[in-house]
C-alpha cells in the first residue's frame, strides 16, 4: 500500500494456517523489549537500538500494561530475543531459570494457542 508516497509495510502476527491475528503498528512491542518503530522498514526488520541483540522484529502480544508471559511466569524481556527458542535468561534461586524457551498458554483470538504463530 501507498500512502502520501510513502510505502507502507503491514506485519501481523500469523497463525499456522497463515491467517493474520493482529496487525503490528509502530507502538507494537517485540519480542526484544522495543516498538517496532525501533526497527529497520524492510526484512527481517533488525532493532536499530545500540547493542540490542534482535535479529529480526517478533510481534509480542501485549494491550496497555498487560502482556503475554511464559509458562515460567517471567516476562518476554527475559527471554534471549537471539535465540530462535528464546530460552529465559532469568536466575531463579541463584540457577539459570530451568525453561527451555518462550512458551504460553495464551490462546488468540483465532482459538489457536500462542504456540502455533
């Protein structure tokens, strides 16, 4: 789409049957604890924030204060946003949290759960 002469990217967050749930827009949050107006206009979208370790933008579910959370129960800025698995980064006990990665069992509003998008 154009708008004003300018190209306009649309990312969404996409079910396993390729049906798009929720459209990113600038506020949106990744998966690395910044908006996706933080990151480049064109594919994979890297962070352009210092020293972030982002690969790529990975639309969070998140409205106004609340968000998704890993089974662990830890936030998704604990996860490693450079890990495809994003293990938990977190100590728990004075241990590395024992969660293989990001995981929740938030379910969308397609009815699928967090897992298959």
């Amino acid at each position: 789409a154009m708008s004003n002469g300018r190209r306009i990217t649309r990312v969404s967050w996409v079910n396993g049957e390729g049906r798009p749930c929720i459209n990113a827009t600038p506020e949106s949050w990744c998966f690395c604890g910044h908006r996706f107006k933080a990151h480049d206009e064109r594919p994979p979208y890297r962070c352009r924030t210092p020293g972030c370790a982002c690969v790529g933008y990975s639309l969070h579910v998140a409205q106004g204060a609340w968000q998704v959370r890993c089974r662990c129960k830890h936030k998704h800025t604990d996860h490693d946003p450079a890990d495809p698995r994003r293990h938990c980064r977190k100590l728990v006990g004075g241990k590395p949290c024992p969660c293989p990665g990001f995981d929740s069992p938030y379910v969308c509003v397609c009815d699928r759960p967090w897992a298959e998008h």
